[in-house]
C-alpha cells in the first residue's frame, strides 16, 4: 500500500505509463511518409490519450535509498540501453528492478548498470501500448485483452485476469487500478491478495481523460468533457472504496504522479502542484517553451521528472522551481520512473536511460557526454524509424544512430546498406517532419524558438540546401506535389483540447523561398464560406492533388467536418462532411491518400464504431462511402487503384479489388509495430519500430525476411 507521509515515500517509486498514441503518432503519415503523427483514426478519445500508472511502495532496494542532494545538483546520465523491440509501454521500479515492457516480453534490467538480468515471455497478442506497475510482490503488465500478473521471485507469469484495452493502470492503496475507456468510462479495482474485482463507472458522456494514480488516501485522475467535469479540465479525486467522485479541482488536466505529500499534474507547459489537504493549486511551474503535448510525469519525494518536449525537466519539490533549465537525456521521454534523485526514462525508439541528480563542484555544473547504448564492435546499424522507397531499390529511412541522434538515410540496394546523409546531428525529433519525394528530393525542417530551417536535397542527398524563415508556430508537416511546389503546415503537431491554430506557407521553387498565406481564424467552427482555418479541433496533415486543391484532415469531438478544402492553393479553405457518418461522440478521419490525380481514399469513423472507407473519382470534389472496413485500421497503404495493405490485429489485411473486400493473413512475422511501405502489390518493405534491421517481401505480404539495416562505411 502507498504510503501517506514523507518517511514513507522517501523509499517509493513513481512508474509512469505514456499515451497510447505516442505509437500512432509514428505510425500516422502525409501520403504515407510522416514521422511522429499525433493521433489516429477512429476510437479518438481511445487512441488519443491515455493516463498514467504510479506504483510507490516500501523496500526498493536492500539498502535505503539515496537521498536527495540539498545543494546544487546537475543531471547525469549514468546508464543506457537498447531494447531489441523498442519501448512498448512504460516503465516501473521495484522488487530490485527495473521493468519495461516491449511487444511480447517483459524486460527486466539492473537498477544501477541497465543491464537485462531477465527476459519475461508475456503470452497473447503482441501489445504496443502494454502498461506496466509494480505492487503487492508483483509485476502488473497489461496486454490486448488481459492483465498479466508476474512473480518476479521465479519471472513467470502467474495469473492472467481477462479484461478489454487498459489505457491506465496504477498501484495504490493497497489494490491495483485498471482504467479503460468509453464510453462510458470505467475504472476496475482488484483486490491482490484475492483476485476479487470491482468496477466503477466514471462517466457515461464523451470526456477525455488523462492520467491515473493512486495513494494520499484516493485515487486521482484528469479529465476534460462529459458529465464529471464541466469546465475546461479537472482533476477528480476519487473514494478507493466506493468510486464515488469525492472532490475536484478546476482548471487543471494532464497526467499525475503523487510524491512528497502533494499531487503532481503534468499539463505539457506546466507542472501544477496540489495540497490535497485543501484541494487547491499550492503552485504553478511554467516549463520554458511552446509546449502543447502532455508528458509524462514522476515523482518522489523531493523531485519531479515530466517531459518538456523532447527534453527532461526536473523540479525541486521542496521550492517548486526548476533544478536546471530542460535537457536532453539521449531518448525523448516516453516514459518515465522515479525514485529520490534518480529517474529511469524509456524512450520511443527502445532506448532506457538512468539520469541521476549528482552535486555540483564549485561552479562547474555542465552535462557531461552520455554513455553509448550498445557496445561498440561489428557492422554499424541504425534503428530506423520509418522507411519510404521509391522502387525496389532505391528509397529512404529517418533512423536513430549514434545513441539516439536522428538522421536521414538512403539506400541503393533495396534497404541491405544505407548511406547516412542528414546533414544536421545532435537532434532526436525534426520539427518539420521529413518528406520524400521519388529516389533523389527530400525535405525536413528543425526550428530553433520560432525560426524555422527546411533542408532540401535534390540528389540523393548528396549535397543540401538550406532556407530559413520565422513563424509562430514552427512544428508540422511538409507535402511536396512535384520537385517545385511545396507546403508546409505550421503548427500542425502543436493540436490539443480540440484546439489548434495554424499557419499554411507556400513554396514554388522547391523550398528556397517560402511565404505565408494563410493564418487560421479565431473561431472554433469550420467557415460557411471559404476562408481560414478554424482554430477548433485537431488537424492531421496536409496533401495536394494539383497546385490548386488541397487537403487537411480533421479529428473532433464536436462535429462531422472531417476535411478542409482548398481550390486557390491554400489561400482559403472550406469545411467538407463525410457522407454517412454521424459523430454525436467525436469523429476522425484520416489524411486522403491520391493513388492517380483523380482517385483517392480516405478512411473516417466516429469514436463508437468503425472505420469507413470512403472513396473519389475526381480529385476530391465529392467522396462515396466506398466499405466498411474488417477493424478500426485507418487508411490502408494503398499502392494502386486495386491493393493495398495494413497490419491489424495480428493479421496482414489485403485487398486487391480497391477495398471492397479484403484477405486476413498470418504472415509468421509480428508487424504491430511497425510501417508499412509497399512499393507495389508485390514488394513492400516494414520498419520495425526500435529494430536495427527492415523487413521485406516480395509475394505481396505472405512471407517477409529480415534485412540488416548497416551503414555504409
């Protein structure tokens, strides 16, 4: 059970469980070929967020934990590892260890070296988002449809409780907490010692929560919407015994961790602590930045951990200041585990780190240089990210190399050695995602405050030339129709709330000179007649069919226009319902993807069913429910005007009459985290997200072998 008062927590552990969407985010692309998409299509408030899990117990380790440094301290990152299928879920501390979920295994890794000491088979469908917690003597990892509980005495799976998707899971006072979603939404308490479950409805309405932890005698979770909260976002505290919503504080959502006495939230540009003694707002720490995503949070007993972007901030808990300005940990928080002055922080690309808070030397208070993830020694490989090839060939990957630097790739030889070719390093995120265009054009784009720089290649990467320009919003995706014209929507990675405020920027001579034209409104709806884009709902990306119609797709809570048009190569827009789609609970729908000039797919859904595949004949002007798609996939990975590929549920879904009906298969190869990219209805190529290698097939999906993804010297 957590503790109630500071002795106590000085010996617990804060485990953090990131957003389910972090993967979609990767898996969603303009015209196929973005990296880092924010949300997906369908189930939105599902897919779109999810909560945290906080375990704090008594007896981490056989010896007291480190205490926390009363003077100045400085991060240092004392430890790295790479996990062989990338990051799956989140991470928790206890029983002496370090755990981190992947798709089908638990790892189990040495607190202080990170060294793996235990690999746990987890049985069930691979899980991208599986949950992770410790409590009780035990390991609680989720999967698809079960929570797995793990002795890690003996690293077996003992007891398997069958239930939906976990979007939280937390350990606290005394029980393990499972939420899921909705609607309507619940929470499930059960009972360690006896196995006994109980559930809690939370809400009957569309509401989005985030966030999930347990201890300070309630359970504490955030929302925004539906019946419990009726202003902007709430933090709820909960009664453990009855469900019953006993308090909640106004004007404060994102995810929570519980540490010394207070109640921490998260709210992407700021952390807020509240006493929970008088349930109000003790303090408010603005994070530096233009921060929009909600991150991860822990915390112990004297500091807090949360996510500043691609950075890690720490903050004192004792003064509710920043201990140093944000940094860079070599992995992007993806999620994070606390415990005195030490963090464990996953990252998305596999990458586990342990940052320890050391004492500062007089005035010397610089980070020193990390230690590489992998030890050095035989042929150089990249972890790549995504992968667009233009033919059988020839094509493109973004990859980490270099203990998590990003970088561009290209290769000549259908993906067996691939020539780094980025011309910019020390970066583990572009700002402006990257874009391929044929074997020789490529763009992405870092932005530095609010001045943004696009390089471009036009030979392979040979050689890059650069432009640079400035704008309020400076992250988002690009989308070149030909080698000249071009687009770049600003502030298109920036959505949240059901909010975001965009820039449209137009090139015309491949992207040395850019210029704006267009700003979006100051209202929330869709204009009745062509004009800016609303700042309301969330925006996906950006595609153009000519120099003149164009694309922006929408998910919202609130109503049915699912895309924005343009007819003046955006200048002005027009709000565009999907036929036959009511979205009384939210709807989203997917960026069109163009397979001719005239023929387009498009895939759209409410959150309460499934997605819909929706077809045009002419450009755009006017879209067909076309099918119903077999599960909630998305768009499909269309090659052509007949196939098209996506991964689902364990099978490799097909189509060869353009998505009327379409074949399950089990290809023998686990794809649930990976892209998919198909060349034509025969070879295709997947990244595995976190692998140090590409798969590839060239019987249309129905057996796949490995390639290792080497550098050339």
């Amino acid at each position: 059970m957590m503790a109630e008062h500071r002795g106590l927590l000085d010996h617990g552990v804060a485990g953090i469980d990131p957003r389910p969407d972090s993967y979609e985010r990767v898996l969603r692309r303009v015209r196929r070929r973005r990296l880092r998409r924010r949300a997906g299509v369908g189930l939105l408030a599902g897919a779109v967020f999810a909560g945290a899990a906080v375990g704090l117990w008594v007896g981490f380790l056989s010896s007291p934990p480190r205490p926390a440094h009363r003077g100045a301290v400085r991060p240092q990152v004392t430890a790295r590892a790479l996990l062989s299928q990338g990051v799956a879920g989140g991470v928790a501390v206890g029983q002496g260890s370090v755990w981190v979920p992947e798709r089908t295994v638990l790892a189990r890794l040495d607190p202080v070296t990170l060294r793996i000491t235990a690999t746990v088979r987890l049985p069930g469908a691979p899980d991208n988002s599986r949950r992770v917690a410790v409590g009780a003597g035990a390991v609680w990892v989720s999967g698809v449809d079960r929570l797995l509980r793990v002795d890690p005495a003996t690293d077996r799976v003992t007891f398997s409780f069958p239930m939906g998707p976990v979007s939280s899971l937390a350990f606290g006072q005394g029980a393990v907490w499972v939420f899921h979603g909705g609607p309507p939404f619940g929470l499930i308490r059960i009972n360690p010692a006896t196995d006994a479950t109980r559930s809690y409805q939370l809400s009957t309405t569309l509401a989005k929560w985030f966030g999930l932890a347990a201890g300070l005698g309630s359970v504490w979770t955030t929302t925004t919407g539906g019946d419990t909260c009726q202003s902007t976002g709430c933090l709820v505290r909960l009664d453990p015994d009855s469900g019953a919503v006993r308090s909640t504080v106004e004007s404060v959502t994102g995810e929570v961790a519980l540490g010394g006495g207070s109640v921490w939230v998260s709210m992407a540009s700021e952390v807020d602590r509240v006493d929970p003694a008088t349930g109000r707002i003790a303090a408010r720490v603005r994070l530096p930045g233009n921060l929009h995503e909600l991150g991860p949070v822990a915390a112990s007993a004297d500091y807090v951990w949360t996510a500043a972007g691609s950075e890690l901030a720490v903050l004192d808990a004792r003064t509710d200041r920043l201990v140093r300005a944000p940094f860079g940990a070599g992995a992007a928080p993806f999620a994070i585990s606390a415990q005195g002055s030490t963090a464990w922080v996953a990252g998305e690309d596999g990458v586990v780190v342990r940052v320890q808070l050391v004492p500062c030397h007089g005035s010397t208070c610089r980070i020193t240089p990390s230690p590489p993830p992998i030890p050095a020694g035989g042929p150089v490989t990249a972890a790549i990210s995504e992968v667009h090839m233009a033919t059988a060939s020839v094509g493109w990957a973004t990859a980490e190399v270099g203990g998590g630097t990003l970088t561009i790739l290209h290769t000549t030889d259908g993906g067996s050695t691939w020539t780094d070719v980025g011309p910019v390093r020390g970066r583990d995120y572009y700002e402006v995602f990257p874009f391929f265009l044929g074997p020789s054009d490529a763009w992405f784009g870092t932005a530095s405050g609010h001045l943004v720089t696009i390089d471009r290649t036009a030979d392979g990467g040979r050689s890059w030339q650069r432009s640079s320009f400035r704008t309020a919003l400076p992250g988002g995706p690009v989308f070149f129709l030909n080698a000249h014209d071009g687009w770049f929507l600003a502030g298109g990675d920036n959505g949240a709330m059901d909010t975001e405020p965009l820039e449209v920027w137009r090139t015309a001579d491949g992207g040395a000179h850019w210029s704006r034209i267009s700003v979006s409104s100051t209202s929330p709806e869709p204009p009745s007649t062509p004009g800016p884009l609303s700042y309301g709902c969330d925006k996906g990306g950006i595609v153009f069919t000519t120099p003149e119609v164009g694309f922006v797709n929408v998910s919202c809570g609130y109503r049915a226009d699912l895309l924005y048009i343009t007819r003046d190569g955006g200048v002005s827009w027009l709000g565009e319902a999907l036929p036959g789609i009511s979205c009384q609970q939210g709807c989203g729908a997917s960026l069109p993807e163009f397979v001719t000039p005239r023929m387009g797919f498009e895939a759209a859904g409410p959150e309460s069913g499934g997605d819909v595949l929706f077809v045009t004949h002419d450009g755009g002007a006017t879209w067909s429910r076309h099918s119903q798609l077999p599960v909630p996939i998305g768009l499909p990975d269309f090659v052509d005007p007949l196939h098209g590929f996506v991964w689902a549920r364990g099978r490799l879904y097909t189509t060869a009459d353009g998505g009327r009906t379409w074949t399950a298969t089990r290809p023998g190869v686990d794809l649930s985290n990976a892209v998919l990219d198909f060349v034509d209805a025969r070879v295709g190529f997947a990244a595995v997200q976190g692998a140090r290698y590409v798969l590839r097939t060239t019987d249309g999906g129905h057996s796949w072998h490995r390639v290792s993804a080497v550098l050339a010297p």
